[in-house]
C-alpha cells in the first residue's frame, strides 16, 4: 500500500482531478490482488489548473488520517 498509494494518487493529479476530501476510507485493498484502488470520491473534481496547493491538501489529508488509522492507539 505505502508503495501503490503516491502513485495512484500522482496518476489522479496527473488527470487534473482533486479529490477535495481524500480519507483513508476512500482507499480500497484488494487483499487477492495486493492492489489497492480510491472510492467514493463525492467531492472530486476535475479543475483547469492544478497546483501544488491541491496536491499538498489531498496529500495532507490523507497522511494524518492514514497515520491515526494506523496508529498504536488505534491498534493496541
């Protein structure tokens, strides 16, 4: 997943899309496969002019969620 994730998310950036509120349940593993695919994006859209600011928001986002999900106190 640490691995496949940038790269998706780098392939939505590349097609201009911004998820807008990209969460670790949008992220979907696919545990026959080892792949992992972005879900239920309600918010995405697609915009004219891509920056860094959208992909530091969707980047941000989506590293404090997956680091609480992931976290010892969410997993004892």
């Amino acid at each position: 997943v640490q691995d496949q994730l940038p790269q998706l998310v780098a392939r939505l950036h590349a097609a201009h899309v911004f998820a807008a509120t990209l969460r670790g349940k949008n992220v979907l593993f696919q545990p026959a496969t080892g792949r992992i695919a972005l879900i239920d994006l309600p918010y995405a859209r697609a915009v004219s002019w891509f920056g860094t600011r959208h992909r530091e928001r969707d980047l941000a986002i989506l590293s404090l969620e997956l680091s609480r999900f992931l976290s010892d106190e969410f997993y004892p």
